[in-house]
C-alpha cells in the first residue's frame, strides 16, 4: 500500500469496476467532488505535495489507474479493448457515481490526462471542469510525431511492441524502468520523495504491471485513436472549462503547441506554462496549485 504518510487523513478503499474488475482510491477532504489521476509509470502517490491542500476546499478522490498502483491490472484482449481509454474512463465514472458524485471536476496528469480527455468526451454531464497536466491530445501527438518527440519519448514506441517483448524487458528490472524512465527528464530524480518514488517501483513490480502498462500504450496507438478519429470527424468538441497547464522545460512544450492542439478540441479552454518538467505536482506543487485552484473553484 501507498504510504499513508503521503496522505494524512485519507481514506484507502477498493471499488468495483463495470466490468468485474477493482479501483483502488483514496478519499479525503471535503466540499464539491475532485477526482485525480495519475500518469505513467507511477501511482497516486503523485499527488502527495497538493493533495493536501486541495482537500481543503473538495473531497478529493486520487484514483490509480487499471493496470496501475493497487488497481486490478486485467488482460488487454487481442484488441487491447481493456485498456482503451474510453473503458478507463468508464470505470472513474462508476468508481466516482460508487462514492456519490454524481458530478465532480477532474484534475490530471500524464496518461491519467489522457483518461480524462475522453471521460468529459463521452460523460459531458459528469464532468464540471477538468485541469490537464503536460499533454497534447493523442491524436495530434502521434500525427506530428518527429524524431525530437520519438528519441525524447522513446517509451511511447517501446511499450506498444507486440508482447511479450517489452513486458519481459520491464519484469527483468522494474526499478531500473522506473528510474530510467523518469530519471531521465529535465529535472531527473531530485524532486521525487523517496516514499513515492518506492511506491512507483513496488507497484510496477506486481505481477501484470508490465502488461496493464504496455496495454495502456497499444491501446492509445490504436483504438484510442479510432475514437479520437471520430470524435473529429463528427466535429465534437469538449464543451466544458478546460485548463491545460505544461512544463517549460518538458517535450510537450518543445515539441508541441499544446493550448493551439486544444483549441482544435475543446470549446473553452485556457492555459500556460508552469516552471518545471513533466512531472508538475511533483516538481512544481505551488505553482500547480496558484494556476489550478482558482479555476477549480470557479463556479460558472
């Protein structure tokens, strides 16, 4: 389990998915609904230098990921269905309506962005306004995929290799994984606790770590990208407050435009910056929560 210092207060629970399987989240905090999830390859424990104090003003749930953290990590299927986003997503809104919110905003990193793209996609009268951390939509990502993107995010096209190749090569070492990938980003590991970075390298050691995460990946370069395709197509857009925020010092922002790429998805979102890498609420808590905090709470 996370360690329970990192969340003072919170409340650790497992709840059923739609189909069979197990969320684990933890609760605290109290006041309008706020769900956050985590990127890859880590865990909620992400969210331990902000959590805190956004439970000051919501009850916060910090959800892992199927295929992450203490999750159920279940088979992909041929067409790594399992893990498309839009299933993902389908189990937030059950493991959200299970604790009684009906209606809650989302805040969300990574991969866990990614969940939420297409949880206000396909549930618009669930999700209130959603603050998304260091991505472009997936779409736009692989579209204008170049060799600065494919060498800086290598992992994007490791883990999609058909299994079980790169789940073998992450199982022989998850903890060299682990710190490779996240070490070697802008700010490398300095800014990541001890407690949290263990929880990251404990989680991707449990049996089936290794597929859930490489299924997440398969699932984004293929049938993600058939519902993104027809969400545009369709010219559906995001109709709700949306907030994107990045790291200056990240790939997204060398490699990307990200609020132009939102601004092709979204009908009202806004966005910048913040001083930091990729891994926002880890490296740069405050600035995290003087952008986010005051679009949470707005009300209109």
């Amino acid at each position: 389990m996370t360690s329970p210092d990192l969340f003072p207060g919170f409340t650790a629970q497992d709840l059923p998915t739609a189909d069979g399987h197990r969320i684990h989240v933890l609760t605290g905090g109290q006041g309008p609904a706020l769900l956050l999830l985590h990127g890859h390859p880590q865990t909620s424990a992400i969210w331990h230098r902000v959590a805190p104090v956004l439970a000051g003003y919501f009850t916060v749930v910090l959800a892992d990921l199927r295929g992450y953290g203490d999750s159920s990590r279940p088979h992909g299927g041929d067409d790594h269905a399992a893990y498309s986003k839009r299933v993902m997503a389908q189990d937030m809104l059950v493991v959200m309506q299970a604790l009684g919110h009906a209606r809650f905003s989302v805040l969300a990193h990574d991969r866990g962005a990614r969940v939420a793209h297409r949880l206000a996609a396909d549930h618009p009268q669930a999700v209130r306004r959603m603050v998304l951390l260091d991505i472009a939509p997936t779409l736009a990502m692989y579209a204008q995929a170049g060799e600065a993107f494919a060498r800086a995010y290598w992992h994007w096209f490791f883990l999609i290799q058909p299994a079980p190749l790169p789940e073998r090569l992450i199982e022989a070492d998850p903890a060299a994984y682990v710190r490779d990938v996240m070490g070697r980003r802008s700010a490398g590991l300095a800014p990541f606790d001890p407690r949290a970075l263990q929880d990251y390298i404990r989680c991707l050691s449990l049996p089936g770590s290794a597929h859930g995460i490489c299924e997440d990946y398969r699932a984004a370069a293929g049938i993600d990208l058939d519902h993104d395709r027809a969400d545009r197509d369709a010219g559906r857009l995001l109709n709700l407050p949306l907030l994107v925020l990045w790291g200056e010092q990240g790939v997204v922002h060398r490699c990307f435009a990200p609020l132009a790429e939102w601004q092709q998805v979204a009908s009202d979102v806004r966005g910048h910056p913040l001083p930091c890498g990729h891994y926002i609420a880890e490296e740069a808590p405050q600035a995290l929560l003087e952008a986010a905090l005051p679009f949470l709470l707005e009300t209109h």
